[in-house]
C-alpha cells in the first residue's frame, strides 16, 4: 500500500508547482515509509510514497511502460486479487513485464485497456496515469471504494491525494466548512455523503468511478454498478457460492512478500477468515500469526448489552488454539486510548469515532513491530445482514439513517445560529429518501427482500464505507496494510440478490454466511450472535475525556468555548448513558469526540464559511 498524490493543468502548463506537490506527497509519508518518488511532465505533477507489500525491488514509483510511441506513467495504491491470471491475458496481447509487482500490472491493463480497464481488476485500488499522446490523465477507484481518493478543482487546476491533508499543502486551498459541511460533523460523522471530503470544495471520487482530465476539461463515470437480478437457488446452493467465493478472496489475498496475520476477535467474520487462511498457510507448511483486541480495565467493567452480550477473548483465545495459529492479545492501556484521540483526527482529516478509532491507532502501531500486512472482517454485516434495520422495518423507513439513534444529540450540543439545525436535517432527511429510492430493486418482490435490498444499499454506501474509512486511515497512518476479504465485489453482487428468507434463516442474522462456513468453524463460533468491535468499558476512561474536555473547553480561541452551549453539556454529562451513532458510541465516546473536534478545529485552522 502507498500514497498517491499530484496536481494536473494542460491548460497552463507551468502552473505545476514541484514544491508544493512534494509538500503534499510529505504530508502522506506514514501511508508509505520504505520510498518515495516524483513524474513530472508538461501540465502534470505525481508523487507517490511507498509501503512495499509485493516486489519490494522492483515495484519502484511513479513506474513508466513504453508502448506505441510513448511513455505511459502511473501511481497507484492498492493491491490486485487476480493479478496472475491478468498478467497472462496481458502478456498474450504484448505487455511486456519487467517486475512482479501488481503496479506494472494495472498500468499494462490501460494500456491495452484503455479506460475500461477498472472492469478487468478485482482488487482495492486508487491510481493514476498519464498518456502524453491524448494529454490526459486517467484516473480509477475501486469498486467499493476501500482505498480513497480525494481531489479539489479551481479553474485549470485539478489536485488529488490519497488523503484530504495532503491537499492543503497547496496553497490556493483552504481547510474551509460551510453549511453542509457542519451538517455533515453534528449529524452524520464518522459517516459522510458519498462524495464529499467534508472541507468546501474537498471532493471524494466516488467508488466505482473514473475519470480523466484534459485540457478541455474534467470527467466522472461510473464503471460498475449493483443490480437487483432474480436469484431462484435454494439454500444449499446459495451457501454452496459463498463459501466458494469467499473462500477464494481469502486465499487470494493471502499473497505477500512481507508478514502477514490475521485480526481475529471470535465473532463470526474475523473467525471465518482466520479458519480458511489458517488451513491455506498449514499447506503450505506455514503457521498463520493472529490478533485479538482488549482494553485495560475491560474484564472487570464489562457490561453486558443487547449489542455486545459478551465478550470476545475467550473465543478468539479459544479458536486460535484450535486452529493452531500463533496468536497474540494486545491489550490498549487506557490513557494511550485517550492521549491518541487527537493523532487519531489527524490520521483522519476529520473528528470520527473517538476510542474506537485511537484503540485501532495503537493496537496498528504495535502490530506494526512485528507484521505490515492483515487481513480484516469488515463489510460482513452490510453485505450479509448483521445489523438490526435489515430486519426491523421501523428503523429503516423512519426518514432517517437507521444508525443514527439520536440525530439531535450531538448537534443540539451547539449554538443552533452556527449549526442551522432544523434546516440541516431537512436537508439529510432528503438524503437519506432519494439514497433509498436510489436502490436498485425488482418489481413484485416482497417486502422482506425490498427492506433488506434497501439496507445493504444503505449500508454499503455509508456505514461501510465509514469504517473502510478508518479502517484504512489508523493502519496506514501506522504503516500497516488491511485487506477485507467481505469486500470482494463478487461477493457483494451475489448477496444482493439472494432472498431475504435465506439470508434471515430461523430468524437469526447472517444465516447464510453461518451456513457457508459450516465445517470450518465449531458451532460456538458459527451461531454466536454478533459481537462489535470492542470498546473501552473502564470507567477511568470516561474521567481521563472529562478532564480533557475541561481543558478544552478553557481554551477561549476554541471552537467548543465559543459556540458549546454550557447547560446542555451539562445535562448531557450528568444524564443517563446512552448511544448516539451505531452499536458503540456512548456518553464517554461523545465527550472524547468533542475533544476530537476541537482539537481538528485548531490542527487544521478550520474556518466557518
């Protein structure tokens, strides 16, 4: 994995900045530690830090292939699945290969491609390459949009990064907000809008989008969408084509030239994963090496609740001996969760889920001492229906995201003259009506397939990607590669279309994955009920935020002194413990992110527009 960046004008050629594009590419150096390198061209500046995954000697970027009367060049992060069986099909049409890393491979697939070249990769990946001839540069995303791509266009000039602080370093963009902006951080955050960077003028590529700038102007399309089919196979046989596919994107993804582990926590996902790893790695006469997560204090504070009704240790433990890996506990110390809530916003470019994204920061940066590459269990629950709004219709369709429990509690937080509140909801509840009409769906189908279509469309495009977001942002900010077998598009296209009565079998949540993995798993693992991932229950934690906040607070220049209204704080601090975004967020959660707010408010000298 790496870090892309780089700035495009062929309308003003000597527009291009060399300083301020190796600024920019500094800005990402975490993402890619072991090299770094810059193209420059008529109209185009790349830069490009590397993490060597695959080839560490020759995978060298920015990397140029010559073909036709020209030299092709490309920057690209991410990692390629089919990549054997594509090198074939390219070499038998006259690539020509000089490495064996997957760079070379996506750059000889637009070639010989051309812009649809997307279509060809199974993979995560964000890239870009430049065609001297046509004078363009062609960019792609993966298909759900598990690496990032972020970009900003001002007259002739378009920019682009792996990560929106990178964009900053350039000087005509400001780290500005406005309305919708702030809708986004009091409403919505950690989730955001499908294409928004949050910051005015910050846009996302969209996954499963391309595009191309010229001198005539800038293009986006999309290269692959999520269709509602007809699926007439029983049971048996949908189970049957999911083990069959997942099986082959774990084994797919176990390639690397570095070590490489697995994130076990004991719930279904994470246990999958390890158990068919476990098995390909023991062929080959390898051990696979494992982690699971704990937070100081957890064992003696655990709660039970009817999001988390037990923890995980035991069964990861447990599950590990079975399958004979080498597995490691690593245990989060309380004050190293809360010093990091700031590193974490940083990491992020924006404030996002509080401890449970600092735990990840440093729970990666200790994996990082001993492994750079993992294997990770998210996009299960949105593509296999782990969540309780696939089941429960009153929380999809009440004219808002079904996560949200609370839309008002962060935002009623502020001064109602900055936030623009009951203007902002109206806005996202429009949102949210025309992402669910947006779903693709059949006619006639019942309604338990049309909610649960609806809810994966939902999930995939927001919450899915929200922690793909930080999934990527805490392991590459640490230097470590994750790779989410779930999030093979082929797997998401079949799930789909799969009815409603498999997947809900018995009533119990991700059936058919359980039914999938039958014979790899014990049943204790196989049909227990859902489990987060974990937060901190020690009640030190939430003393350590209040302090925090209190300082924060004190700081007259801030944004929380200014605009955080003092009785609602209160009221909020002495009340009951509940949750305001998804399965985890509670009291303690939403006071680290205030903290996290204002702090990314002062980093980054954030301005209201």
């Amino acid at each position: 994995m790496c870090s892309i960046n780089g700035w495009v004008n062929f309308r003003d050629t000597a527009a291009i900045r060399g300083d301020e594009v190796a600024a920019a590419g500094a800005r990402l150096a975490r993402r890619g530690p072991d090299a770094s390198g810059a193209f420059f061209a008529p109209g185009v500046g790349f830069y490009h830090n590397r993490l060597a995954v695959m080839d560490p000697t020759g995978g060298a970027q920015p990397m140029r292939a010559y073909h036709d009367g020209q030299w092709y060049t490309i920057i690209y992060n991410g990692e390629i699945y089919n990549c054997a069986e594509l090198r074939r099909e390219l070499a038998a049409k006259g690539a020509h290969f000089r490495s064996d890393c997957d760079t070379e491979t996506v750059l000889w697939s637009y070639i010989l491609y051309g812009e649809d070249c997307p279509k060809y990769l199974n993979g995560i990946f964000a890239f870009a390459v430049y065609e001297p001839k046509a004078g363009k540069v062609f960019f792609a995303r993966d298909r759900l949009g598990v690496k990032p791509f972020f970009y900003y266009r001002s007259g002739g000039n378009f920019y682009f990064a792996s990560e929106i602080k990178a964009l900053f370093a350039h000087q005509e963009i400001t780290p500005t907000i406005d309305r919708e902006g702030l809708w986004q951080l009091f409403y919505l955050t950690p989730v955001t809008l499908p294409g928004s960077g949050v910051f005015k003028g910050v846009q996302e590529l969209l996954p499963a989008h391309a595009a191309r700038v010229t001198k005539d102007g800038f293009w986006e399309w999309c290269y692959w969408t999520l269709e509602a089919k007809e699926c007439r196979d029983d049971a048996a046989t949908a189970a049957a084509t999911v083990r069959e596919l997942f099986c082959d994107a774990v084994k797919r993804q176990l390639s690397s030239d570095v070590p490489l582990a697995v994130l076990l926590s004991g719930g279904l996902d994470s246990s999958a994963i390890t158990a068919v790893a476990a098995e390909q790695i023991h062929e080959g006469g390898g051990q696979l090496s494992t982690y699971s997560f704990e937070y100081e204090g957890n064992r003696e504070n655990f709660k039970a609740t009817l999001f988390q009704p037990q923890g995980d240790d035991a069964f990861a433990a447990d599950l590990a001996a079975a399958l004979g890996t080498d597995h490691t506990v690593l245990t989060a110390p309380t004050d190293a969760v809360a010093d990091a809530l700031t590193e974490a916003a940083l990491a992020r470019d924006l404030p996002g889920q509080a401890d449970i994204d600092s735990s990840l920061l440093y729970f990666c940066r200790e994996i990082k001492k001993r492994h750079t590459v993992l294997l990770s269990g998210e996009c299960s629950d949105e593509i296999f229906g782990g969540y309780p709004w696939f089941y429960r219709p009153e929380m999809l369709y009440r004219d808002f995201f079904p996560w949200l429990h609370d839309p008002s509690s962060r935002i009623a937080l502020f001064d109602e003259s900055v936030t623009h509140a009951h203007e902002g909801l109206a806005y996202l509840r429009e949102v949210c009506r025309k992402s669910c009409e947006a779903c693709p769906v059949l006619d006639g189908e019942c309604d338990a397939d049309r909610t649960a279509r609806i809810a994966t469309f939902l999930s995939t495009r927001y919450f899915m990607a929200n922690l793909l977001s930080r999934k990527d942002r805490m392991s590459m900010y640490s230097a470590v590669e994750v790779r989410v077998p779930f999030a093979d598009h082929r797997i998401l296209e079949y799930v789909f279309n799969v009815p409603w009565s498999i997947k809900f079998e018995n009533g119990v949540e991700k059936s058919l994955l359980r039914r999938a993995m039958t014979g790899y798993l014990p049943d204790r693992v196989l049909w227990r009920k859902k489990s987060p991932y974990p937060k901190t229950h020690n009640p030190l934690y939430e003393e350590k935020v209040r302090q925090m906040l209190d300082k924060r607070l004190a700081r007259k220049e801030g944004f929380l002194h200014e605009h955080l209204d003092r009785r609602r704080l209160r009221e909020l601090l002495d009340g009951e413990n509940g949750t305001w975004f998804g399965q985890l967020m509670g009291r303690p959660q939403l006071i680290a992110w205030l903290c996290q707010l204002d702090a990314w408010f002062e980093a980054y000298g954030v301005q209201l527009v």
